[in-house]
C-alpha cells in the first residue's frame, strides 16, 4: 500500500509547479493536480509505481496538456496568464509582456501537437528529462524520443512562425 | 530612443523563436506551490478513491480475462483455420504423385494391369538406377542427363466438346469504343470471348485434363515446358484460355503500341501485377499448385483471361471445333475433367488400353454450373 499523503507532500510542489506552468492560472492547475494524483492512483492499482516522481510529473503534463487541448478548441480563454506569475524585480514590464506572450503562443502551439510529441517535449525542454527517461515514461525507445523531438520541434517552429506573421 | 513596445516586437523576430518561448515558460516563477487546503483535500480523495481500490482491481480483472480468453480464442481460431485451409488447399505433394507399392484395381475388369504406370511415357526410359520401381533410387544423380524429346505413347486420347443449349449472338464488350486506338488495333468492335460456340454446337475454350488416376506418375520424369505465351494483342488476350502445368511458367507479351497492365489474379499461386509498356513481355514465377485463376488488364477492363494450372501434362484446350487431343497417357483409367469459365466442370472416366487410342466427347448443358 502507498503512502499516498506522503506522495501527495513529497512530490505535490513538484506537480502543481508543472500543472501551473502549462496552463497558466491556479484554478486550472488545481483541477489539474487533483486529477493527476488521481490517475497515479488508478495506476498504482494496475501496476506498482516504480519511480512515483517521474511516473507523476508525466501524468501532470499529460493532464495539463489535455486540459490546455481543450481549452485551445473552445478558444474562449486566449490570455490565461496571471499577472501574479510574473517576476517584479529586475526585469522591465516590456519582458515581463514578452514572457507572457511568448509563453502563451507556445501553449496554443502546443495544443495542437499530438500528445506524445507534446509530452516529449514538455519532459525535455521544460521538466530536463533525459531522453532515456523520457523513452521509460512514454514507452518507447530513446530513436522515437529523438524522432518525437525533432517532429514536435519543426511543427512548433512552423506554428510560431505562423502566429508571428499574423 | 526607441520606444520599448517597438524594441520588444523587434525581439520577438531575432534568433530561435522556439527556444525563446520554450525559455520564457520553463522560467515561468510560480506564485507559492499548492495551497495547504489543495493537498489535505487531494489527500482526503485519494483515501477515498483508495476504499475503492478493490472493487476497481476486481473490475479490471474481468476485463483482463475477457481479453486473454479472446486472445487465446483467436489464436486457437486461426491456428485451427489455418490447418484447415492447408489441408483442403495443398497442392498435390510429392509422396501424392509417387506410387511404389500399389496393386492393380481388380475390382474393374477394364483396367490394364500396372504394365508401365510409373513410366512417364513422354520422356526416354530411364537406367534402373533412376527407374521409379526401385523405391529408394528416387535420390537424383549429381548429373542427371538431360531430358530428351517426348516419345509419344499409343495412349492417344481424343474429344470433342459440344455445347447444348440456345446460343446467343456474341456481345459487343463495353468502354471498348473510349480506346480508339484498340478499335484500331483489333480492326474492329471486340466481343465477348466467354462462349465462343462453332458450328454444330461445338465448344471452344474448354480445358480438358487428366485429373484423377495418374498415381504411378512421377512429376519429376516430365520437366515443366517451356513458358506458356498468353499475348495481348488489340486489347484481347491471346489466347483467352491458357493451360499450364504446375512448374511451368507463363511469358504475358503486348505486342499492342500502348500500355497495358497485367494483373495476375491467382491466390493459391504467387499473384502478380506487370506494368506492361508497349511492345514488352514479363514471364511470371513457375506456378506452384492447380488452381484456375483470371488474368485482367487494369487499364483495359473488359480484357481478361483464364489461366488453368494442372498438376500433370496431360491436358489440352479446345478450338473453335471443340475438338482436344491428348498424347502420351499410360494406359490406364483416369477421370478426365473439362472446364468451361461460364458451364462450369464436367468429369468422365476414361479407360487407356494398351496400343489403342480412347475417345472422350463432352456436352455442356445450359444452365447453372
């Protein structure tokens, strides 16, 4: 039997910092993060849970990335970004809006990603997983991580540049 | 100074876009983590969840075995429909052909005792180390002498077949007028070639061939001919029944000045599909059991003939005349088979006595097959 509440207070930050990140505002990374203990849950039932950390950070950006899916199609949320997530010291109100731009186009790029390429490169470019460990989480050999990669890559290059010209 | 809404947008232009946003979100502060009320209630539902945990590990059993038992069904299934398809549909072996130990049929009286059956007439006698009498000396030389001209046996078998029924005029095939350049070809419209009736009633395209009694034939005597032609000139094929024997190739000519595309529609045999540019031929694997198949043009549609595979030599297929000879059979009884594409298979016994030939004629009915 798991020490689920200790799971929940060892790995929780973790998780709710990767839910954040990828949708932007704390009520849907709340949900988010509830669904994502729930469905580690559900795993663990099936199958013990080797490396809880790894196995949870997956399934957030999974869960985040179909809510961020969702939120894409219905297109009624274009600018979700909270203020309170941008840094005041240091740094000019132009950067800060860049940030947030930028930040928020790649969100609705990444949306329109297929999943696996999706997670593939939230896991190594925004979480600094390896490529084996990316290939452990999603199943597949370290050539389709680098394939993934390279695919999600070109077609987020090609969907910024889209934005950027409209 | 430039203003700062103008530097910004400049920014977003210079070097890699991607991994400026990629940099932006993972840089991304984030406000103070999980509040305390978020985890204590994620904890209190996954002790929830956790009660039903059981239950849930009981449900995903069910469907756990539902899926191994399908997967064992399915492969005891097709194990089982493979077994079955191999045994109804293989060819005639080897050990099928060869007869060693077999006693004369004296339940008939018409049948000739076993004189020379497992001699194939058509090819020379052979030194006892390769005469089929002697079991184990089936074994091939390191050099075998080359196969000699055929020597014709008394066994002559001839035929006519006949078609009893009303004869409608031949049908024009349709598209053929898009293609002017197969009406130019062909000199002329091209008809249906499914019923070709001559005069008197007569029967063409029929194949006739032995397909029973040749049990002390060996396969191996008789090297396959050389390939069958199956041409294509002014968009029909040439001819438009071909027989062939298992081992024998078929060599498809267009000798039309345009394309034509070849497909090759046997399933017991390897199916082929030839790109034929004009004026070129293909020669298709050696066929490797008795199957009749259809051989059509993608790119012509109403071109198509039939090709049968017989697993022995003895066949032939009728003209306009609806007149067969076949030459060289032992003597013998055999079941002789005829194969119409449209009135379907007619069978006969037949009786080969020594130095004297056999008649065998046919008469197709209309009507279903």
């Amino acid at each position: 039997m798991q020490d689920w509440d200790g799971i929940v207070a060892r790995e929780g930050p973790s998780v709710w910092r990767i839910a954040y990140r990828l949708l932007g505002n704390r009520a849907d990374a709340d949900e988010c993060f509830q669904e994502t203990f729930l469905a580690a849950l559900r795993l663990a039932g099936r199958e013990p849970l080797r490396d809880a950390r790894a196995i949870l950070n997956r399934l957030a950006v999974a869960r985040a990335m179909d809510r961020l899916r969702r939120r894409y199609r219905q297109r009624g949320r274009e600018m979700t970004t909270e203020w309170e997530s941008h840094p005041a010291g240091g740094v000019s109100p132009s950067q800060c809006a860049e940030a947030a731009e930028l930040s928020e186009r790649l969100r609705n790029a990444l949306a329109e990603l297929p999943a696996k390429q999706a997670e593939a490169f939230c896991l190594f470019n925004l979480e600094g997983y390896s490529y084996q460990q990316i290939g452990v989480q999603l199943n597949c050999s370290i050539d389709n991580v680098g394939v993934l990669l390279h695919r999600a890559r070109a077609r987020l290059r090609q969907l910024l540049s889209q934005v950027g010209a409209e | 100074m430039r203003p700062e809404n103008s530097e910004s947008e400049n920014r977003f232009d210079r070097g890699d876009l991607l991994n400026r946003a990629a940099e932006a979100l993972r840089d991304l502060p984030t406000p103070n983590g999980p509040s305390r009320e978020l985890i204590a209630r994620t904890q209190a539902a996954l002790r929830r969840a956790q009660t039903k945990i059981p239950a849930g590990r009981l449900m995903f059993l069910r469907p756990t075995l539902f899926r191994v038992a399908a997967m064992v069904a399915v492969v005891c299934g097709s194990t089982l429909g493979y077994w079955t398809a191999a045994r109804w549909n293989r060819p005639r072996r080897q050990s099928d052909l060869v007869r060693v130990d077999v006693a004369p049929d004296r339940s008939k009286p018409d049948a000739v005792p076993d004189a020379r059956p497992r001699q194939n007439p058509l090819v020379p006698s052979l030194p006892p180390s390769h005469s089929s009498t002697t079991g184990p000396a089936l074994e091939k030389d390191p050099a075998p002498p080359p196969p000699a001209a055929p020597i014709l046996a008394d066994g002559i078998l001839t035929g006519r077949i006949v078609f009893d029924g009303a004869v409608s005029p031949p049908r024009p095939m349709m598209g053929v007028n898009m293609t002017p350049e197969c009406i130019r070809e062909h000199g002329g419209a091209i008809y249906d070639e499914s019923m070709v009736v001559g005069a008197n009633g007569t029967l063409a395209n029929v194949v006739v061939s032995v397909s029973d009694g040749l049990s002390g034939w060996l396969r191996e005597e008789y090297p396959p001919p050389p390939p069958a032609v199956l041409d294509q000139k002014g968009c029909v094929f040439v001819p438009h029944v071909v027989p062939v024997m298992v081992g024998q190739q078929l060599l498809i000519r267009n000798s039309d000045p345009f394309l034509h595309n070849v497909r090759v529609m046997a399933v017991n045999n390897p199916p082929a599909n030839l790109g034929q540019p004009s004026t070129s031929e293909s020669q298709t694997a050696p066929f490797e059991s008795p199957e009749v198949f259809r051989v059509k043009c993608d790119v012509h549609p109403w071109m198509q003939a039939w090709v049968r595979v017989v697993d022995n030599p003895f066949f032939a297929v009728t003209g306009r005349d609806g007149l067969f000879t076949i030459r060289g059979l032992p003597p013998g009884t055999y079941t002789l088979k005829a194969w119409h594409e449209q009135l379907g298979v007619k069978e006969q016994q037949i009786v080969i006595v020594p130095g004297e030939g056999a008649d065998a004629n046919f008469t197709f009915h209309a009507g279903p097959r």
